[in-house]
C-alpha cells in the first residue's frame, strides 16, 4: 500500500473521530439540559400536587442516556489516537524511504 494511502487513511480516520467527539459532546449537552429541565417540571408539579392535598406524577420523557454518550466519546477518543499513530508511522516510514535516496 503506498505511504500516501496510509497518510489519507489516518487522516481521515482521524477527522472521523473528532466528528464523533463533537457528536458525543452535544449529545451529552443535550441530555444533561433535557434531565435539568425534566427534574425541574417534576418539582414544580409535585409542589402543585401539595398545594391541592394531592400528589402528581407525570411520566417523564426518556431523555439520551449520558452513559453511552461517555463510552461513544471514549471509543473516538481510542479512534483518534490509533489514527495519530497510523499518521505518525507513515511520517516516519516517509522520512526513511527520503533518508534512503538522499
């Protein structure tokens, strides 16, 4: 496989990665504000349940669960550094095949 290839194929793989950081990112942004907001309706209707003498529940909406946003951040994290690496030994194995012919 020429060094090239293997030069793009890091790249890419590691453009890939830091695409699902960004994702898992706003995932967890967005789960973190979405279970804020749920915590803060249940609140106030159970304070309302208490003004009235009776207790309401509401079901809460299933919000993105933060846990697997953490392991899909992990995963890229992993994705991005063996990514580094693959660049970084086609950098290496490039500057010897340069050492070589000069």
């Amino acid at each position: 496989m020429p060094i090239g290839a293997v030069f793009n194929a890091g790249v890419e793989g590691f453009n890939r990665a830091q695409q699902d950081v960004q994702q898992a990112t706003v995932n967890i942004n967005r789960a973190t504000i979405d279970q804020q907001s749920q915590q803060e309706l249940q609140n106030e209707r159970q304070l309302q349940g208490a003004n009235t003498g009776e207790a309401i529940t509401a079901p809460v909406a299933e919000t993105p669960r933060i846990e697997e946003e953490i392991v899909n951040l992990k995963v890229a994290e992993f994705a991005a550094k063996a990514n580094a690496k693959t660049i970084q030994t086609a950098d290496e194995v490039l500057g010897t095949i340069v050492d070589i012919r000069a």
